[in-house]
DNA sequence: GTTCCACGGGAAGATAAGGTCG
DNA sequence: CGACCTTATCTTCCCGTGGAAC
C-alpha cells in the first residue's frame, strides 16, 4: 500500500465530498419539529391535555398505533408544547416520559418516577411501597399537574398490572397535585388481558394511530431529506424506494429513515457523490442482517448452546427439528464445553424466546400416538450466524464437535 | 372411535446476586 | 453485621391436549 502522511490520509477522507448535510436528523431520537400527517391525533391529543392548563385533571388516554406511526414524536411534542405553554401561564404542568421496555418492573418505574422529580432512590433494596409513598410525597409538595406517559406499556403488563392499578388510583391520596397518564401501545388487543378497573380508568379516552401509507412515507422523508442531505444528492427513485420498502413493513416511517439513512452511509463508503437506487437495496438487507447479528450477539451462552444445537441437526440433514433432539443435542454440547445442563423445560422455553425474536420458527404439530412436539426451523442463514456465535469464547470448544444423533428419523 | 405420547402451559418456589438500613 | 428488599434465572411439579396411529 502507498503510505501517505496521516495528515493526507484524513485529508482526502475530508475533502471527499460528504453526501450528509446533517445525519443527526435521520435517527430515531430526533424529534422533528412538524409532524407530517398526524394533524388529526396533535389536534386530539391536545384537545384532552388542554385541562391540565385550566388546572383540572385530564383524562387518562391510551394510544395505540404499530410501530413507527408517530406515537411517540406526537406524544412528546405534545408534551413539550404543554410545558412550555404551562410555564407561560404560571402553571406547574410537569410530563415525564418513561419507556415501559427499559424500566419494566414496578420497582423501577416507581424508582424512576421519583428520580424525575430530583429525589434519589436506590437501585434496589426499598420496600416497593416505600418507594411509593415517597413518589406521592414528592410531588404532593407542590401545586402541580403531572402527566406520566408510559411509553410501550403493554410490556408491562405482561409482569402484572400492579403499577397500573396503583398509579391510576393515585390521585386520591394527593392533596396538592394532580396525575394523569398516557399509555402508549403497540398492541391494539393488549387491554384485554387488563384488570377491568384498571381498564376503564386507563382508557377514559383512545387515539388511534393508523399505519401511514406510501405517499405520506414519502412525504416525511422528503422533508428530513432536505435538512439531511445535500442538495441533489439523492437520485429520483431513492425515496420513492425506501417509502415502498417501509410501506410494506406496516408503514414503519422509522424503518424508512432508517433504509434512507443507512443507504447513504453505503454510497459515503463507496465514495458515490450521490445515492441511488442499489443503495436502497444494499440498506434494506443491511438492516435486516445487522438486526439478526446484534440479536444473536447479545443472546445469553445457554441460548447460543440451544441455538447452535439447532443449527447442527440442521446440518445434518434433519428437516424437521423437534424440541427433543434439540434437547438432546444440546445435552452434549453442554458436557463439552462445561456448562451446567438446564432442564428441558426451560430449553423448551429457551426455543419459545428464539421464536419470539424471529430468529427461529417454530410451529406445534401432532405426531398422533408419538406425541406432540415443535418443529423448529432456522429462520437465519446459517454461516454468518455461526460466525456470530463462535465470537463468544466459551463456544470455541464446538467449532469442530460432532454430537451423536439420535438415528430415529421418523418422517 | 379411542388411545396415548411428548410435549406445552402455568404456577410456585428455590437460588443467587444485586442492594438498603439500623 | 443481619434482616430484609427486588429481580433475573431456573427448577420442580402437575396438569392438559392435538391428532395420527392404532
């Protein structure tokens, strides 16, 4: 290789005719400052919250929508504005945003409620209650609305709606404040599995967020283009592309900036001076790829075992995998490289967390007098996922183990 | 039509690892 | 220090069952 001066070597990197004006506005934690299409659920929206300004409780409001429809911009935009106006009017109006998928106990959320308004709890080792009581103190002090939005809350459902339930009958015991919450799901079907009282005080009012289409995709990354690219930068058919792409993913916007984002980064790479219609592609399978990589990465050891066991009777031929020599393999791979044996109850459920994260498929089936089984199917490919797995080093022991199969192979 | 297997589902509880508090 | 807290991860136990094989 030529070697150059360090200073030349970023030189011409610099001067290399960057395609990004700014990048920052393609990421999913910028908030833009209009949303396209969601007039309709702003102008709701605010229309309930609007009482928190006259002094009065708000009703509580539930907000479904899939992914990538703008819950969560609309909803702290909204909450932004109502601050803002609050702080104008002299009015204490306080909205606090949790993310339900991070802090997913009742401890914690508690825990960082409280935290919110300046008062320090521990990580752990209060009584839940305690940590209760002191949240109601704490914003009892003060004459103010509080507006909690719980962001993904059907994930926290799934660990029992005490916090719920607690939360949405708070307001009894304050003397001075006053709380309101605003859930925030992905799930339409999620209340069903809701303590009825709990349901009806939740849902005192519903916006829905519908999936945007194609057009309104498009409409969005036109405008983002604009502040992240350069002029002329993107060819004609870049976002019409990514829009379709997204569109097909119930109208994910955020897949869609992510396509249009990640394409540019791969035209940077290939010093293009502008993005084209390949790069589109190039960026869709990225993501994908990228998405199954980091999800295996962080997969902990006993799931990589039970994984990797999958992909071996895969390679041996078996079409169909069930849960049992799944289980049997996976026995010995354990022997190998010295790691305690889980039951196969919980490798069972192992599969099921495999499933649920796409990275396999499983389907149940009846095999009539010989029982009932899942029938596990690799939903990834198999080299570069193996490569992923062999970059923990307690697997290392496996690269060239052969298990004993079982040879009943019933078809 | 019956049978019956190899699972799946659910719940309870054990354990260990993080922590606070007096 | 010990008493007591949460939380994540597993184990244990018991029951339920789809549907081809009989």
């Amino acid at each position: 290789m030529q070697s150059k001066s360090l200073d030349g070597l970023f030189q011409e990197l610099l001067e290399n005719e960057p395609i990004f004006k700014n990048k920052e506005v393609l990421r999913h934690s910028y908030t833009p400052d209009s949303l396209v299409h969601r007039d309709d659920q702003i102008n709701s929206l605010a229309s309930i919250l609007v009482s928190a300004l006259r002094g009065d409780t708000p009703s509580n409001i539930l907000i479904y929508g899939k992914t990538g429809t703008g819950k969560t911009a609309v909803t702290r935009h909204v909450g932004i504005e109502l601050e803002r106006k609050g702080e104008s009017l002299g009015l204490s109006c306080k909205v606090v945003y949790l993310n339900c998928e991070v802090i997913d106990t009742q401890y914690r959320l508690l825990a960082n409620l409280t935290r919110q308004f300046g008062e320090d709890v521990p990580m752990t080792g209060w009584p839940t209650d305690q940590v209760f009581f002191k949240f109601k103190e704490t914003i009892d002090n003060e004459r103010q609305v509080v507006i909690i939005i719980l962001d993904e809350i059907d994930k926290l459902i799934k660990k029992g709606d005490d916090v719920l339930y607690n939360l949405s009958r708070i307001n009894t015991d304050l003397e001075n404040a006053k709380v309101s919450m605003i859930g925030v799901s992905n799930d339409l079907k999620f209340t069903e599995f809701l303590d009825p009282r709990v349901k009806s005080s939740l849902g005192e009012e519903e916006i829905i967020f519908p999936p945007y289409d194609a057009d309104q995709i498009s409409d969005i990354l036109h405008e983002r283009a604009e502040i992240a690219y350069k002029p002329d930068a993107l060819d004609e058919m870049v976002i019409p592309l990514c829009a379709a792409f997204a569109a097909q993913e119930h109208g994910d916007a955020r897949r869609a900036l992510d396509l249009l984002r990640v394409a540019g980064e791969i035209a940077e790479r290939e010093n293009k001076s502008h993005v084209e219609e390949q790069h589109v592609k190039g960026a869709q399978e990225k993501i994908e790829v990228d998405r199954v990589i980091e999800v295996v990465r962080t997969l902990p050891t006993q799931s990589k075992l039970a994984l990797y066991s999958v992909m071996l009777l895969r390679n041996n031929g078996y079409k169909n995998v069930t849960t049992g020599e799944v289980y049997n393999v996976y026995r010995q791979l354990c022997l190998q490289v010295d790691m305690d044996i889980l039951t196969q109850r919980r490798v069972t459920d192992l599969m099921s967390e495999l499933d649920m994260l796409g990275i396999v498929n499983a389907v149940v089936v009846s095999k009539g007098r010989y029982g009932r089984t899942k029938e596990i199917v690799l939903s990834v490919p198999i080299n570069s996922t193996k490569k992923v797995l062999f970059e923990d080093y307690r697997l290392k022991p496996l690269e060239f183990f052969k298990p004993v199969l079982t040879t009943q192979l019933h078809l």
